[in-house]
C-alpha cells in the first residue's frame, strides 16, 4: 500500500515537474541571427535588451555577408539574416531560401578612411587623391574586394576618386570589415577602409577622411526570415524597429532606414 502511494506520489511530481517544463519552454524561445559582421556593436546591445524585456535568447553568428549567406545556401540553421548589402539577401531571394514579404531594409552607412589613433594627417578623399603615395610601403586594409560588402564598396569609392590603379597591388585584403579595421588598430596596416560605424567601435583608429556617398553604391543593410524562421523571428525583426533599438543604432553611427 505505501509503496503504491508512494510510486503514485512520485508520478504526480513527474507530471508537474514536465509541466513546469513545458510552460517554461511555451514562455521562452531562441531566434538564431546570421548578421553582418559591422552590425556587432549594436545587435549585441540589442539582443541583451529584447532578452531582458521578453525572456526570449537571440543567438548572434557575425561574419561577412558572402559567408553568411553561402552557410545559409549550405543548410546551416538560421532564422533571421541580416546582410551589409542587397546582393546578397538577393542571393538568398533567388534560391527562395527567404520569406520574401518579411524583406525590408534597416539601415544604412557611410564608408570611412581609418588610420591609428595618433595618426596626425587627414585626406580630403576627392578625385585624384594619393592614397598610394599615403600609404608609405604598407598596405590598404580592406574587405576582400570581390565578395565582402565593405571591400566592394571600398573598391567602387577607390575606382571612382582614380585611385584604384595606385593602390590595387597594395590591399591587405581581410574576410570581413571588422577584421580590416583590426589590423589598423594593431598598427599593421597604416589605412583601412571601413564603416563609419567601424571606426566608433574602436578606440585604436581615428577617422582620417570620408568617401563621398556618390562614389560608391548606397550602402544598405536589408533584413528578412529564412523560410524555416518559428513565429517568434517576426516579433525580434520589430524589435529591431523599435525606438529603444533605433537609439541603439544611431548611437552606433547606423541610418535607420523608413520602414516599408
């Protein structure tokens, strides 16, 4: 008899134990972010503020958006992509790997010259400008040129001004703008090209000059669900509209964007 009661009270306990279980999980949930590797600053302090608001984790991976998006291609698990260009959430659209009405873009940038912190001179990044003759023996810290966003654009400004040809033999070219702006601020690139958002996120470089906006493709960071996205990815992508993280992205030096 008290065994029966006993194994009868333990069932109960189980019950209401898994209960517990499964009314915690139904409360929080996990949306896995794939983003642009210059947008780490801001979606870290983001993400820290939505979980503390909601119970709700974000799982952040930061790269470049070529190698975000060819993950994605590749089957790895994401619900939210976040890319520094439009080519590649166009890459994703055509393989129809997006839910495409969630498509819409966030924010935009400007592209910056960057030196160390105690660089003394400053360049007006107009037609004809030396950056080769200012570059002194070393090397141009760059995004790759041919798939990295901030390379691409950073090319685009460089041919545009006439000074591509100078330069080109010259790049240090890295596999994302953030680790460009590290070998700045480690002294082993005399000059980079990256966001403006990159420079504020680090006290090792200053801003030495600003490409003008009509030497390179308006830099836009559009953002949609993968088709595999639960429910809950919707309600962090309006977060990301949201006045508290529009603060966080101005703060960081972002344009946010009209909303569709």
């Amino acid at each position: 008899m008290h065994r029966r009661t006993f194994a009868a009270g333990l069932l109960a306990a189980s019950v209401f134990a898994l209960s517990i279980f499964h009314a915690a999980g139904a409360v929080a949930g996990e949306v896995k972010v794939f983003a642009a590797a210059s947008l780490k600053n801001a979606l870290d302090g983001i993400a820290k503020d939505w979980k503390a608001e909601t119970g709700n984790d974000v799982v952040l991976t930061y790269a470049a958006s070529s190698a975000l998006a060819k993950q994605v291609e590749a089957g790895a698990p994401a619900d939210l992509f976040i890319s520094a260009d439009l080519k590649w959430m166009d890459y994703l659209a055509k393989a129809d790997l997006i839910k495409k009405d969630s498509r819409e873009n966030l924010l935009g940038n400007a592209l910056v010259l960057v030196g160390p912190k105690d660089a003394a001179k400053t360049y007006e990044l107009l037609k004809g400008v030396d950056l080769a003759g200012a570059l002194a023996g070393g090397r141009l810290a760059v995004g790759a040129v041919d798939s990295v966003p901030a390379g691409i654009y950073a090319r685009q400004a460089l041919i545009s001004l006439g000074a591509w040809d100078g330069v080109k033999g010259k790049l240090a070219e890295s596999e994302n703008v953030r680790a460009a702006l590290l070998l700045v601020s480690r002294g082993e690139a005399p000059l980079g090209i990256v966001y403006m958002t990159d420079s504020k996120a680090d006290a090792g470089v200053k801003v030495l000059g600003s490409f003008p906006e009509s030497s390179h493709e308006p830099i836009i960071y559009p953002v949609a669900e993968l088709k595999s996205a639960p429910a809950l990815t919707a309600e962090f992508q309006k977060y990301l509209r949201s006045k508290k993280a529009e603060t966080v992205f101005t703060g960081q030096g972002f344009t946010v964007l009209s909303a569709k």
